[in-house]
C-alpha cells in the first residue's frame, strides 16, 4: 500500500483535528493581539526594529543585542514598514509565525511517525500516523508556553520555527538520505541559532542521539545507515562553520554575565527543570500531560527504541545543560531558553492518548488536556493597563516647554510612548547625579526596576511625585511651570 493514499475515513479525522488546532490556535494567537502595552524586552525589539533602514538596524542591533545576527529584527522592520508599529502589529507576525508552526508540528509528528511505524504497516496504522500527528499539533496550537511566545514581539517564535523545520530535515535525512535533507539541516540549524544561541541547546540532544544510534548499531548492520548518521553529523558540523562570523559575538555575552545582565533571573532549585515545565503548562495540565507522555513513551520505545531515545534526549538534555550552566556560570534556566522542548513532550502526549484502547477514553482524555490547556492560556488574554502611556503623557504635559522627559531605565519603553517628535528627547538619568548639568529633564519617569539606592538618589533631585501608575512614578523637581497631576 502506498502511504500517499489513505482512506478517506483516515484523512478526514486528520484534516478536521488538524483545521481545529490551526483555528484554535491562531485565535488564541491574534485575539486581544493589543490589548497590553509592551513589555520591557519588546520595547528592545522595537528599538532594533525601527531604524530607517537596515544598515540602521545593524547598528542599533548590535548595540542592544551583540552576538547573533538580527534575522527577526529585519523581518520585524519590515513588517512595521507595512503594518504599522502598534502593539498589535508589532506582535502580529510572532502570532502569525506560530500560528504557521502548528502545520510544522504536524508535519513533524508525522515525519517521526512514518520513522516509527514498520514498512509492512497496514492501513489502520498508516492512518494513525496522520491522527497522532494532528493531535500533537492540537496540544501545541493550544498550550501556553507556544502561545505565550507567539503574543510577543520577540524572536522566539521564529526562533522555534525554526528549530521545528531543522528536526524534520533531521528526521528526514535519517528515514531518507539524499543531498537536499542534508543540506536542508545544516542551513536551518545555523538560522535557528543565529536567530537565538539557545536554539543551539537542541544541536548536544542531536548529537548525542546520533551517538547512541552509533552504539546501538553492530558494525555489519544497515551500511548504508550507518553512511547516512556519519553525514548527518557532517551536516550538523557544517551548520557551526556557517556560525563562525557570529562566535566572536559570544564574548558580548560572556561579558554580560560579569556586566550582571541574567542577575535578574533567579538561582534555580534542586527540582527546577521539571518545576520550569510545570509552572509552565499548569498545575493541572502538567500531570496529564506527564502520564501520557510516559505512556506514549513506553509505547514508542516498544516499536522504535531510536525515535523515542530522539524525544527523550530532546526533552532533558536542554534543561540539563542550562541547570548545570546556573550553578557553573550564572542562573539561565527560564521557560522560554525551553521553549522547544515542550514540543517532544507533546509528541509524546500525542503518542500516549492514541495508545488508549477506548476510543471514548481517548476523547475524554484529549477533551480535558485542550481544555485545561484553552483555560491556562486564556487568562493571558485580559486586556492590561496603559501605565506606561499615561505615565509618558503627564511626563510630557508636565515637562516645560523644550525640555526633554528622563528615563531612569526602560529609555526605550518610554521612547515608544512617547509621541513620535518626542521621542528623541527621551534622556536616560544616570546617577550619581552630576549637579554641573545644565541639561538635566525637570521630569523623571521612574521604573520600577530601578535598583533602591538609585531610587533614593533620583527622589533626593525630584522630590515632587507628580503623579503615580501602579508601580511607576513620575517625579519632578520643583518649578513654576510644574502643573501638578492628581496621584492614580
């Protein structure tokens, strides 16, 4: 029987849970897209992003964030180029990149799928190859930790599309061979990673995968897959010659730790890595999925010990090495350097809820996962405030004529709602304050982030509170033409 054609039975369950995990999915990617002010990293972005031109970009890239080249930024430039620079627009293309990736996770599932099932599979297990794979892509189009980077201007969406679209070359040069498939994982493991060095915590999984199907292989068994890991290899060797122009942008970030860049992510636990994945999915979610990823484990180790060793490596090998690199260099383990590591999980998952016997079972067990998944990833849905905007303008109605309005952090989130011909005024106040400076804003907008003994100096130069926005204070020092704003 030939794979292409399944019966229709077969293809219309796949294709209907497959438009459902698109439809649901990009709903929770797009819907209320603007309805919160940027965060402080996607005020980075947008200042990245928003150079004249892309020479512009360069610069100001490097400026911000030295050490990868800026593959989201251009795109993202070019995307405010067209649509606008809005919240909505600006995040828009993350969301539309992930919704995109559920069909690459569908197209995933199936690739590892068809490495799995034995060439002598009859109809009924073609077909669940395709049922698998769509319900794989359902769990992902709906779980909050694909969701939550696809609302965000960042680039880790395009970061995990990335790595998605590298595993199926992976899988594809493994089941098929050929030029293209190698070529295809050496050109996409190099865009993963220069789009983020941590999509480069999948390559050691990869590796050491190819290891263990070395050592599992006996010298006369399969020459020609044997042939086939030795230029997977090459292929993943080949993608770092291709990263060579952006290794010395490591040292920016080597220089970062000792700068105290990460000293805002915390020291993990002895039990982070699986707390990361469950503060991640849920408290609830997190045990169903747990359950049937170990029971789709055991069913995939069962029939193909090398495509289950692939997800297993996948899932831990990322966490390992970003728990052990906390307590060597500097905390870094964080839901989103993870973010690629759920998906085997959920292929796994997927795995797990076809094994069931009860066909009710599996859709009583599908129904909980989605719903629980829907309600975790909805109540990020809630329209925010608009803190940061109303703390710009009475900044700016309170600022004399011709004066610009300081920043003590977060220039750039301040510059961005800011009104476009102010935005240039934005100064950042750095202290110990120089009180030779004639040039000083009467008007400091005060992050929250600031560190107490900074908070202190700039309150000793503006003792006048202006006005108040949840945890942002406008302060000012004393001057006629201050119009002092009632406190929110």
């Amino acid at each position: 029987m030939k794979r292409n054609f399944l019966s229709g039975v077969w293809r219309g369950q796949a294709g209907a849970l497959l438009l459902i995990a698109v439809a649901l999915g990009a709903t929770l990617r797009f819907f209320r897209l603007g309805s919160r002010e940027l965060s402080i990293d996607e005020s980075l972005s947008w200042a990245e992003s928003s150079g004249h031109n892309i020479k512009a970009v360069l610069r100001v890239q490097h400026q911000l964030d030295s050490g990868k080249f800026p593959i989201y930024e251009i795109a993202q430039h070019g995307w405010m180029r067209v649509f606008g620079e809005s919240e909505a627009a600006m995040r828009s293309l993350s969301a539309l990149i992930g919704s995109l990736s559920i069909v690459l996770v569908f197209i995933l599932g199936v690739e590892l799928m068809l490495a799995a099932t034995s060439r002598r599979a009859d109809e009924s297990d073609e077909g669940r190859i395709y049922i698998v794979a769509a319900v794989c892509a359902l769990i992902f189009a709906v779980a909050l930790p694909s969701v939550e980077i696809a609302r965000q201007a960042r680039m880790y969406s395009m970061m995990q599309a990335w790595i998605l679209v590298q595993i199926i070359f992976l899988l594809r040069a493994r089941r098929l061979g050929g030029l293209a498939n190698y070529a295809g994982l050496t050109i996409f493991s190099a865009i993963a990673v220069a789009t983020n060095f941590t999509a480069a915590l999948v390559i050691p999984a990869e590796v050491l995968w190819l290891i263990y199907l070395r050592l599992v292989y006996a010298p006369s068994d399969e020459t020609t897959r044997r042939s086939t890991e030795w230029m997977m290899g090459v292929a993943l060797a080949a993608s770092i010659v291709l990263l060579l122009p952006f290794f010395a942008g490591l040292r920016y970030g080597v220089e970062g730790v000792a700068r105290g860049d990460y000293d805002w992510i915390k020291p993990p636990g002895r039990w982070e890595p699986i707390a990361t994945f469950e503060s991640a999915l849920g408290t609830l979610t997190f045990p169903l999925l747990a359950i049937f990823s170990i029971l789709g484990g055991l069913r995939l180790w069962r029939s193909s010990r090398d495509q289950a060793m692939l997800l297993i490596l996948w899932i831990v090998v990322p966490p390992i090495i970003l728990f052990a690199g906390s307590y060597l260099i500097t905390p870094m383990l964080i839901t989103r350097y993870l973010i690629s590591s759920f998906v085997p999980l959920f292929i796994l998952t997927a795995i797990g809820i076809e094994s069931v016997q009860s066909r009710q079972l599996r859709s009583v067990a599908l129904i909980a996962i989605v719903s629980l998944c829907v309600l975790r990833a909805s109540a990020d849905l809630r329209a925010g405030d608009n803190r940061w905007r109303d703390a710009c303008e009475i900044a700016l109605s309170n600022s004399c004529a011709r004066q610009c309005v300081g920043a003590s952090s977060e220039v750039y989130l301040v510059s961005y709602y800011m009104p476009a011909a102010n935005r240039r005024t934005v100064k950042i106040v750095r202290f110990p304050f120089d009180e030779a400076e004639h040039k000083a804003p009467r008007v400091v907008i005060l992050s929250p982030t600031v560190s107490p003994e900074e908070a202190a100096a700039i309150r000793r130069e503006y003792p006048i509170i202006v006005s108040k926005f949840k945890n942002i204070t406008v302060v000012s020092r004393p001057a006629g033409c201050l119009q002092k704003a009632p406190i929110s």
